[in-house]
C-alpha cells in the first residue's frame, strides 16, 4: 500500500469504529491486547492492557490498526512486558477454521468461505454432541477474513494445558483413530456349523463409533441408490453380481437397515474386506474436522477481538449465535462500507466477489462501490487513485 492508500482506508476505518467500535471480551481487563498497523514496518504491538472498555475504544479510535487481537488467557497483569511477569490465571478453549487449511481448494472467494462454514458447523457438532457444551458457552465469529472462531468459555476448560488441548484437537481430527478397529468379524457357532458375521460401532454409541455408523450407512445409501449402482458396485475387487444385488436389497429393507443403525452387519458379511476399507477411508475424511491445532494448543494465543475490522478484506469480525450461523453469508453481513464510487489504480488482473456482485477488473484505473475497493485495497490488488461519488 502506498502512503495515500494507507491514509484513506485508516480514514474509513476511524470513521467506521467511531460510529461501531470493538467489542469487549469476558474480563477484558485480565486480557492481553495486540495490533497490528498498517505500517508494516512498526511489527506487532503487544503486551497492551486496558481497564475499561471505554479505554480500549478510545485507544483504538485514536490509533486505527489495521488488525486488533486481544489474548484468550487471562492474566493477573496483561500489560507486563514479559509473559513471565503476566502470571498466567487460564485461557478459553479456542478454535480456529481456516479456509487455507481445509482438503477442498477453489479459487472462488464465495465458494472457499462455504467449505469453511460447512467445517465450523461440522465443529459445533463435535462439541455439543461429542463433548456435551451448552450452545450459550460457544461464541461464534466470522473471522473477518477466510474462516471462522469458536470461543469455548466454560470454567472447567480454563486451567487445561496445551497437551491437554491438543488431545481434545486429535479427537476432532480423528488423528488417533484406528479404522481397522471399527469393524470386526465374528463367528458364531450352530448347531453343525460356524456362521460369520459382521459388527460395527452403533448409532447408540458416543464418540467416533456413532458418527462413522451414520456416515458409513448414508455413504451406502449414496452408492446404492445411483442408477448404476449395481455396475459401480462390481467395480470394486470381488464383488460379482451377487454381491452386488445383496448390498442393494439389504439398502432398500428398513428391517436391515435398522440392524445395521444397531451395529449389525450380518447381512453383509460377504463383503470384502477391501470394500469397507475404501469406504471408510472416504466417510473418515468427511466426519473429521479441519482444525489450525497450534491455535487451540497455544494458551496464551491472541485472537481477532469481536467488531474488530480484517485489515487485509475490510470486512467485520461478526459475532453469532448457533441459530444465527445458517444464515450468515460473510460477503453480504460481514460488509460495512458502503456502495459510494471510488476509483483506484487496480495493480493486476483479479476478482471481487461481494455484496451478490461480480467484478472481473483488468489492470489498471478502475470505478468500483467502496466496500469492494477497500476490500482489493486492503489484499494489496490495488491503490487509491480518488475520492468517493
């Protein structure tokens, strides 16, 4: 960012934060604070304390950073130039989605943000059903950038260690998982023969076990109802037409999936080995969440503080409750500025998507609303090159 670039958006920021300033945290005044400014050059200023919200607006009003965190620790004196003289009290459980970080990669801005969306809602799951938090202890927030946060706050958490956290991350990420011991066969022994049969964790289960039996019957369901299902299935080594036909009808009989919800195979026990392998390996991929695991495992972590703006998007750091995050589309409700022109000198060819609007921009000077010039401004696709209509 050139000097004029930077002025103006520091301008729109101020003037932003003056009419909906930064929010506090639970005991703010126990909390580190951080920023980072627009002048790269100036590094990461930490070690900042606050007694007051009112004080902390202020500074920040006063200030403009580019990017404002405040700690997930509590300390007896946040503002202490060392961590050692800071006296570490406990931390909220945090989590970070990164869109950077998730299996699936588009160059769609829109599309990247709906894979994330999909990973924290998967990640609420984990924590309401697995761990059993109540959904007024997670506090939700678009990030302002490429994910989202989830503040755990509970009593109980504060005091965990960082190995202790990373524990509750390989859980979610299914690191420890053994596949092979999710399934086992068995034989049963008649009256003038041995029979086999097949068993797997139930729906009834906690943890892993619920969660692969759900995922593996719905992948079942996926294959079996393709209208080339029995085709798709002889694609796989040893199953003939048979074999085929058998996982079909055992699909389509409610009293076998209904046996199979119980963990009970049977009726598939036929079926090679290599066939549940490969499905597992596909249902695991899909159940685990995609977690940045030095985020939870740091405990004196910093975090994008609440209302804060994203100095490289200009976007809103939003908070938001269970309910309210099905609805949320990040480039429409996390967008705080408004549709005035703005010219500016794009620096490449590139993209904007926000608002429900398109922009495809050639290099060069270009007219666009503010939101989506602060936005290219602030990722560095872009200088300012004149005022607002």
């Amino acid at each position: 960012m050139n000097p004029r670039t930077v002025q103006f958006i520091k301008s729109r920021f101020q003037e932003h934060y003056r009419k909906d300033p930064v929010l506090s945290p639970p005991n703010m005044e126990q909390r580190e604070w951080g920023f980072l400014m627009f002048d790269p050059a100036s590094g990461m200023r930490r070690h900042k304390g606050f007694g007051s919200t009112a004080e902390m607006q202020e500074y920040i009003q006063a200030m403009v950073p580019a990017h404002v965190y405040h700690s997930a620790a509590y300390y007896e004196h946040p503002a202490a130039g060392t961590m050692m003289e800071k006296t570490w009290l406990g931390a909220d459980l945090i989590f970070d989605i990164d869109a950077d970080h998730l299996p699936v990669k588009t160059d769609s801005f829109k599309e990247m943000l709906d894979y994330a969306k999909q990973e924290i809602i998967k990640l609420i799951g984990f924590l309401l059903d697995d761990f059993g938090f109540k959904e007024d202890s997670l506090h939700i927030a678009f990030s302002g950038g490429r994910g989202y946060h989830i503040h755990v706050h509970d009593p109980r958490l504060l005091t965990l260690d960082s190995a202790q956290r990373r524990e509750i991350v390989d859980y979610l990420s299914g690191t420890s998982l053994d596949i092979d011991h999710l399934f086992r066969k068995k034989y049963v022994v008649g009256d003038d023969k041995k029979s086999k049969t097949l068993e797997f964790p139930s729906q009834s289960q906690g943890g892993w076990g619920r969660l692969v039996n759900r995922e593996l019957i719905r992948h079942l369901q996926v294959l079996t109802s393709d209208e080339n299902a029995e085709q798709k299935l002889m694609e796989f080594k040893k199953i003939g037409k048979k074999k085929a036909l058998k996982i079909i009808d055992t699909l389509n009989s409610p009293e076998h999936l209904e046996r199979l919800r119980n963990g009970k195979f049977d009726a598939l026990s036929s079926i090679p080995t290599e066939f549940w392998d490969d499905a597992l390996h596909q249902i695991v991929g899909g159940i685990q969440a995609y977690i940045d695991e030095p985020v939870t495992a740091d405990i004196k972590r910093l975090i994008r503080a609440a209302a804060s703006l994203h100095g490289k998007s200009g976007m809103k750091v939003v908070t938001l409750t269970v309910d309210e995050l099905d609805k949320f589309e990040p480039l429409v409700d996390a967008v705080v500025f408004g549709g005035n022109e703005i010219k500016l000198n794009v620096t490449k060819p590139t993209t904007v998507e926000m608002m429900d609007e398109h922009f495809k921009l050639e290099e060069g000077d270009q007219i666009l609303p503010e939101y989506a010039a602060i936005y290219l401004m602030c990722r560095g696709g872009a200088e300012y090159a004149g005022g607002m209509k």
